[in-house]
C-alpha cells in the first residue's frame, strides 16, 4: 500500500497557512467592520460555496444527517468559535489569539470524560495542567497585559473543543459534505440573528477581503479533510502548531506586532502540553 503521510502533510500545512491568512485578513476586516458582520459574510462565503457544490454534484444524500442533533451542536460550536475569535482579535495581537486558542485539544481531552465517557490518565491530566499554565503565562492575570479580553479566545477555544467532540461522535455516521453544509448553513443563521445589534455598509474593497476570508476557509476546510484522508491524526497533529508561527509572522509583518518573551514562553508550553497530549494519543490507539 503506498504511502501517502508526505502528502497529507503537506495539505495540513497549507490548509494551516490558508487558516491564518484568514484570521489575519478578518482581524483587518475588524478595523472598521462589527466582528459579528464579519463571521456572517464569512459564513455567507462559505456556505454558498459548499451548497454549490453539493448541487453541482447532484449529491442530494448530503442534505441528510443521521444524527441532526449532533450536527445542531457542532454546527453551534463553530459558529460561536468563530464570533468569539473574530472578537478577540479587534482586541488582541493575532499571536497571542492564537496561541490561547491553542488549548482546545487538551479542552477535548477534558471533555471526553463526561461526554464520551472516556478514561484520561494522570499523564494527560498533567499535560492538561501544564497548558492552562501555557495560557496564563502569555494572559499574566493582574499584569493588565492582555485584560479580560483573553477570555474571548479562551471561550472560542471551548467551543470550538465541543464542536471537535461533535464531529468525533458523528465520524462514520455522516459525510465530510454534510458536516460542512450543516456548519456552514447554521453558522449563517445563527450570526444573522446578531445582524440587528450593528450593521456598517462594507466598501467594495471590504467585500473583497471577505471575499478572500470565504474561500481561503473553505480551501483550507477541504485540503484538512483530504489531509486526514491521507495520513494517520498522529501524524497531522504536530504539524498544527506551525499555525503559531504563521500567525506570528502576520502579526508581525502586516500588523507591526510583535510577541515579547512571556507570550512566546507560553505559547511554546501550550504547545508541548499539546504534543505531549497527541504522542499520549498516538499511544492509546496504536495498534
């Protein structure tokens, strides 16, 4: 059987790269557009995409859940990530977003003890520990540094930690197409109903860029999909954490921020609490 870890490998990593040109053009968009307004274009982008596709490929069957309930969840876990993210970032660096919104695996092992039912070890609940340490060295509570808007990546990582446990339940039961219609169509519906609290008038220009944030999402929505087709999780999941240093090479170059030494330490924790989290994973499921 031929090998294809190097290839899923290599979509990850764009799919990574296109996540974080993204953010960064949102977190541009959130200059002069409400956060809210954003994630419903962005939403908008994304669904008319799939829906598109779904049609094209006269694939009627991916209209249908077999778990519609699961898929309400996970389609309200990503919505409220996305918000809650979007937010964070008219308040915060792009980097240091990033690295908080970083402790959803280790939010999914936690997790999976009241919803899955699953057994976690004193080893991940050490490394589960270790991460939240990882969060408050680059919070530093007191310090003012960051303030209260680090909850708001700190509650888009919970959400998006639900809808990863969602899509864990429905695996097997529903089609990749169907999740993302399903996510993308209640993610549309849920921030339209935010519409009413603001709307500013997007300039062409400003169109564009969501443009760009639509596509560049659901590029990167499907290459994770082939990815994971391609190459075993274990193998994917430390190749996460790239998103880190290109999130931090956006910051720093379109937006002239630059991470001091607390906010790397932390990252660079979260991410070993993470990897460590992954290899514990790796472990359980070997065969």
């Amino acid at each position: 059987m031929k090998d294809t870890s190097l290839r899923g490998i290599l979509m990850f990593s764009l799919a990574l790269i296109l996540f974080s040109i993204g953010d960064g053009t949102s977190k541009y968009l959130t200059e002069t557009l409400p956060p809210f307004q954003i994630s419903w274009m962005r939403f908008g982008v994304f669904a008319a995409i799939v829906l598109l596709i779904a049609v094209l490929r006269r694939d009627w069957s991916a209209f249908r859940s077999r778990c519609p309930h699961i898929q309400l969840v996970r389609g309200i876990g990503i919505a409220g990530s996305t918000v809650l993210f979007v937010t964070a970032m008219s308040f915060l660096p792009i980097a240091e977003a990033t690295s908080i919104s970083f402790v959803s695996p280790l939010l999914v092992t936690a997790l999976a003890i009241p919803i899955l039912g699953e057994k976690v070890g004193w080893r991940r609940w050490a490394a589960i520990i270790v991460g939240f340490i990882g969060v408050v060295i680059v919070v530093r509570p007191g310090s003012g540094h960051l303030g209260l808007a680090a909850l708001l990546p700190l509650s888009s990582a919970t959400c998006w930690a639900i809808a990863l446990i969602a899509t864990r339940m429905t695996s097997g039961r529903d089609g990749a197409l169907t999740a993302l219609i399903y996510a993308s169509c209640l993610g549309f519906a849920l921030t339209t109903l935010l519409l009413p609290f603001g709307w500013v008038q997007p300039s062409l220009i400003e169109l564009l860029w969501v443009g760009v944030v639509g596509v560049s999402t659901v590029c990167a929505q499907f290459l994770v999909i082939a990815a994971f087709h391609a190459a075993r999780v274990s193998t994917l999941a430390p190749i996460a954490y790239t998103q880190l240093l290109w999130s931090g090479l956006i910051g720093y170059f379109v937006f002239h921020q630059m991470p001091d030494q607390w906010a790397i330490l932390g990252a660079v924790v979260i991410m070993l609490s993470g990897l460590y989290t992954a290899s514990r994973e790796r472990r359980r499921y070997a065969v």
